[in-house]
C-alpha cells in the first residue's frame, strides 16, 4: 500500500529499542515503552504560507528523527506499525 502525506505531515516507521540494557539485562516487552525514534519513510509537499506559496519541509525520506511522546496517529500498513504526524511533532534530526 502507498500513502502519500499532505501538506506538513509526514509518515515514520518506528525504530525498535534494544532489548537489552548496557549491562546486559534483558528487559520484557511488557516492561518497555514505545520509542521516540523512527526513519522518515514519506512527507507531505509542505504548508501553505498566509500569501499562497508552499514551504517545503525540513526533514526527508531517510532521515533518522525523534519525535515526541504522544505525536501522531498510529496506522497499520502490511501489518507493520507507522505513524503520521505533523512536521512541529519532530524534535530533531538524528546524525
């Protein structure tokens, strides 16, 4: 299926967490909560500026973000978890 984000919104498929701490403790899948990472997969064209001109995004596909905690709606495309959110819910890019 292909989802093509409008406007500011973008389309990020969820970074899984390691399943062990630094000291090799094992957590639970019940103990863990869900990341605030994840890879751009889709954006949107941009926002609408107040004189009509489109302002393009500042993130791209491929790009690695953190996001926060709540942002978004979830979805379920081919059984795997993405999310959809706005371009403000991105806190930054990730080298």
């Amino acid at each position: 299926m292909n989802i093509k984000p409008l406007n500011d919104r973008v389309l990020v498929l969820r970074v899984e967490e390691e399943k062990k701490t630094a000291g090799g403790i094992i957590i639970p899948d019940t103990a863990k909560e869900k990341p605030q990472e994840g890879k751009i997969v889709a954006v949107g064209p941009g926002k609408m500026s107040d004189g009509g001109k489109r302002v393009p995004l500042e993130v791209k596909v491929g790009n690695r973000v953190l996001f926060t905690k709540y942002a978004g709606t979830e979805i379920k495309m081919d059984g795997v978890e993405h999310i959809f959110m706005k371009e403000e819910d991105i806190l930054g890019i990730l080298d």
